[in-house]
C-alpha cells in the first residue's frame, strides 16, 4: 500500500524539484484508479504552483524562487528540529552544550540547482518549462503505466508500476 500510494505521488509529482509539489497533492487515504484527464489536472496545478506569474513558461527565475522557499522551509525546520534535540541534550538546564557547536555539526544543505530541471525538460532549448514541457514526460510515463490504453490507471496497473520500481 505504502509502495503504491509512493508511486502515485512519485508519478504525478516528480519532476521539477520537489517537495512543493508533493505537498501540494491531497492525502490519498487508499489507491485509487487515475484517468488520464485527471492525471494531467494534477501535472498542470502542479505546474501552476511554481509559474507564479502564470504566463504559461516556468523560466530559470521561478524554479529558483521554489526552490529558494523549499531550502528555507528546510532550514526553518532543520533549526527548530535542533533546538528541540539540544533541550533533550542538555538534561541539567546549564547550557553546557553550546547551540552553536551543536548547530555547526549539522549537515549543510545542498545549493539551489535551477539548471537541472530546466536541462531535463526544456526540450526546445528556449530557457523556459512550458505547460507541454512539463506535461510530456509525466503523460508519457501514464501512457506506458496504463497496460490496456483505457485511459485510467487502475489500481492494478498502478501496483504493477509500484512492483517494477
Ligand atoms: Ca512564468
Ligand atoms: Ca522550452
Ligand atoms: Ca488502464
């Protein structure tokens, strides 16, 4: 069940960076069948996410905003996450254990990478992720995952996907 709803989420938002999109996706509480005019609702929402000036293109700038906020959120997190730990640590209350030594052994995230999504999928090398940019290779992948070309994955055809991974 994990492994299917995982390849669900995967499926419909995996490829421009991240998280975001995965956040974006309601909570699947059991399988359930997709159609294909379904599926592409999800790809285009998720598109929309990050054409924050909704011009159609997803440009450079954009991807970099995203992925800007997502570190931050990160950040904001990995922070918090610490401060908690060293409260636990730090069982007598006398600040022996220094927030910032703590801290500094924290592992430091990884840089915004804007040019590799947009390498992936700026097939017409124009700089910029168009709607069909973005839509074509998640299409793709539902077209090969749908078995019997209905139009719907099933949730046997997404178990199937779900094994092969
Ligand atoms: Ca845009
Ligand atoms: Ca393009
Ligand atoms: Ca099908």
């Amino acid at each position: 069940m994990t492994r299917i709803l995982l390849a669900c989420a995967a499926f419909a938002a995996s490829t421009i960076p991240g998280a975001a999109f995965a956040q974006s996706q309601p909570a699947q509480a059991a399988p359930q069948s997709e159609t294909r005019a379904n599926f592409a609702a999800k790809i285009d929402s998720a598109f929309n996410n990050v054409d924050t000036n909704h011009d159609g293109n997803v440009t450079k700038a954009e991807i970099q905003a995203l992925q800007t906020k997502e570190l931050q959120d990160m950040q904001t997190r990995q922070q918090q996450q610490m401060d908690a730990e060293f409260k636990k640590l730090d069982t007598n209350h006398d600040n022996s254990l220094s927030v910032a030594e703590f801290k500094a052994a924290a592992r430091p995230l990884p840089a915004p990478a804007p040019d590799e999504p947009l390498k992936r999928l700026d097939t017409n090398k124009d700089g910029k992720i168009s709607k069909d940019e973005y839509r074509a290779p998640k299409l793709a992948d539902f077209d090969k995952a749908d078995a019997n070309h209905d139009g719907t994955l099933t949730v046997a055809e997404l178990q199937a996907i779900a094994k092969r991974q």
